[in-house]
C-alpha cells in the first residue's frame, strides 16, 4: 500500500482554508515577508504514541502555521485634546488589530471542518478522531525589528489525532 | 500431544496484539462477531483461581487448585460508531434485560502460536457473559465491560484473524 505524506495531506488540507489559500505558504523554512504562511511539523510528545491491545496505535501529529504580517506604530486613540476629550485614530480599524483576522479565521475555520468531520486524507490506514487548535486565538510572538520594515509573527497550533491501523493483525 | 511451540524467535517478545479474545452472538439468524479490546490499552485474562493450601506436620505445603473463573475487564469500552456490540450491550442494559448478558461465546486466540497457512490456535468458550459495569466518563462516553468466560471450552484453531474466520475443533 502506497505510503501517505501527512505533511503533503496537511498542506492540501489547509488550503482548503482561504485565508491561507491567498498567501503564500512555506513549508519548513521560509522568507520572513508580509502575509507569508510558514507550516512547521513539530516533534511528538511522550504519549503522542498509545498502542492499544488490538494493535492500533493512537499518534498525534503537532504542528504549527506562522503567519508574518506587517506592522504599524499607530495608535488605537490619539491623545486627549485641550478639552479633555478622546478620539479613536483616524487610522483605526488598525492593522495591528487587521493582522490577527486572519488567524482567527483560520482557527474558526478548522473548528468547523472539525465539527463537519471534514478531515484531511491520511489513507487507508489511518482513522483521524479529531483536528484541533491549541488554543482558541492565534499566539503573538513577538515583532522582527531587524528587518527593514517590521514583521510581527503569530502562530496557529495544530493537534491531530489520529488512529493508526496498519499494524493491527484483526483485519 | 506434543505441545506446540511458540511461533516467536528465540527470546522475541509476544506482542500484546497477539493474543485476541473475539465475542461472538447470534442477532436473528445472524452470527456477529467482534474484536474485543478497541482503544483498550491494557487488558489481561484473570484466572481468579480458588485454591487451598494444607500444610502437613513438617511444614511443607500442598496446594490445590479447585477451580478458575476467568474474566478479563476492558476499561475503557468506549462507544464507539460501527461497534455491534457496544450497541448490543447499550440495548440490554436500557431494556434491564440481564439474562441476554449471558449468551456470548468468547475466543481466546492465541496468535503466537501457529501461522497464517496452519492457522492459529484457540480456545472457544459457550455460554459467557459479558456484563457492563458503568456508562460515562469525561470526554468520550464509556461503557467498561467485564467478560466471564465460561470454562466450557473447545480448544481447535480458527484459520484467520479477521471476522470471518473459520474455528476448527481439535481432533
């Protein structure tokens, strides 16, 4: 039986998603710009592999989307005038606040593809039980300043678990 | 008879999905079989022998074993799309119909010895019970399930390890 790149299966799940289908998107490694998607397998964990009984073997497969996007040093209220009074910035809605949608759509996304059951292809001999966030909001990491124009960088855990049958003898 | 050997190489471990215990029940004019063990990570026959040890006027011991009453737990028994029996046992636990608990036949396969061209051996067990011991759980409903083998046993072989095989009485 043909062997399924998860990570291939991964890519062309998410894809499906798209806020992620309108940038590019890296694998790996890739070049800090304005809208790049980055995806980054993760190591497993200690009971990231259950064997069962009967042969399965419960695995997780972790991996995170980067998502660098440009940043702006305005903000969200100017300052009180003579009469004391506050104003939004002319700038708002700002971008800072922009560079998060698209994570966010990305983790609602995958919240409802979960519901759906709509999973991606991991062959025949893989059940997927479940795709999952880490958390309800992308993560900020933090603001590249030593790039010519500024690059913040959020990331969007991803947890799927899934059952591995093909070293089950019961068939 | 000679007593058959291990199908292992020297000193190679049994792995646990080796040994299979399989229900079997009659639903109509239809046979069902199924796996025992699914999402299972940990699950032993317990022989729960009675026995009675006299100690005679030098101190030595003799024991005697009257009997063994076999069961094996399976914690967790999840509820699980597809399974036959879970659905089965959930009826006749709704219905408070007991009595139906007592109408399994249970296979021990015993998958380290014998092959796929000989067949594996295996005891065949009439008139078992399996009984639910709770429903519930955290984020998966469970059903623990224990099952009683009966000690009416045939011992034979069965010619595969998926739900169609064949059970072969020794002569």
């Amino acid at each position: 039986m043909a062997t399924v790149d998860l990570n291939k299966s991964i890519l062309d799940y998410i894809y499906e998603c798209p806020v992620v289908a309108k940038d590019p998107m890296y694998f790996g490694v890739a070049e800090e710009k304005d809208n790049n998607n980055q995806l980054l397998v993760n190591r497993e964990q200690p009971r990231d592999a259950i064997e069962f009984i009967d042969g399965t073997v419960e695995r997780v497969y972790r991996a995170e989307i980067l998502m660098y996007k440009s940043v702006a040093y305005n903000p969200i209220v100017i300052e009180e005038d003579s009469a004391g009074k506050v104003s939004p910035s002319p700038l708002y809605p700002n971008e800072n606040i922009e560079d998060m949608v698209d994570g966010q759509t990305l983790i609602d996304w995958i919240k409802e593809q979960n519901e759906n059951r709509h999973f991606p292809n991991f062959g025949n001999e893989c059940i997927i039980e479940s795709v999952e966030t880490t958390s309800n909001r992308p993560t900020f990491n933090g603001v590249n300043v030593s790039l010519e124009s500024p690059l913040a960088q959020f990331s969007v855990g991803l947890v799927i678990t899934y059952l591995d049958t093909s070293k089950q003898l019961w068939k | 008879m000679s007593v058959a050997q291990f199908n292992l190489a020297e000193h190679q471990r049994a792995e646990r999905k080796l040994l299979l215990t399989v229900a079997e029940w009659t639903e109509g004019t239809t046979t069902e079989r199924e796996l025992l063990g699914r999402r299972t990570e940990d699950s032993s026959v317990e022989y729960n022998a009675d026995q009675s040890t006299t100690t005679d006027i030098l101190g030595i011991n003799y024991t005697d074993v009257n009997k063994t009453q076999p069961q094996q737990d399976f914690d967790p028994y999840l509820i699980l799309g597809g399974s036959k029996l879970g659905a089965k046992l959930d009826d006749i636990r709704r219905r408070n119909a007991l009595s139906e608990l007592s109408q399994f036949t249970l296979y021990l396969i015993t998958a380290y010895v014998g092959d796929s061209v000989n067949g594996y051996r295996a005891e065949k067990h009439v008139n078992c019970t399996i009984q639910y011991n709770s429903l519930g759980g955290d984020a998966n409903v469970n059903m623990p399930i224990s099952a009683f083998f009966s000690n009416d046993i045939t011992n034979g072989h069965v010619d595969k390890l998926s739900i169609d095989f064949v059970f072969t009485p020794d002569v």
